[in-house]
C-alpha cells in the first residue's frame, strides 16, 4: 500500500484517507464536507486543466482544487 497525497491520484482510482494535514478553517471546511481519516474515496474525473478534481465519497460527488486535495494523505493500493 503506497501514501500519497489526493492530488496525485489517477482517474478511477481509488483509496482511503490517512490524514487531513489542512489546519484552521479549511481543515475544518475539509473534514465538514466528510472528508476525515477512515474515509474510502475515489476519483472520478478531473478538470480539463487537471484543477479541479472531482472525487466519490460517502454515495457523492464532490469537487475540490487542487490546493485543498494536496492536505489530503491517501493510502492506495499498489
């Protein structure tokens, strides 16, 4: 299993949350979107101009930019 951050992730892929390294309001914003370790997630699409990214989590879609997807620790699969 590797660790890296949402950001790098692949279209289709899939992982869990490790961490939400984001501190203050937008680690607050972040964790009140579902968004907390322990989550599963997938990516589902990105922007043409790779920002931003949509992903599936807890039966929905959500969007993020990509500075807000680099606080965010995955563990994948290899």
């Amino acid at each position: 299993m590797a660790k890296l951050s949402m950001r790098q992730m692949k279209v289709g892929q899939t992982g869990v949350i490790a961490a939400v390294r984001a501190a203050g309001e937008l680690g607050k914003r972040i964790r009140d979107m579902g968004l907390v370790t322990g989550s599963e997630i997938k990516i589902q699409g990105r922007a043409p101009l790779y920002d931003p990214v949509a992903i599936r989590v807890m039966g929905f879609t959500l969007t993020l930019r990509n500075n807000e997807a680099d606080s965010i620790d995955v563990t994948v699969e290899d």
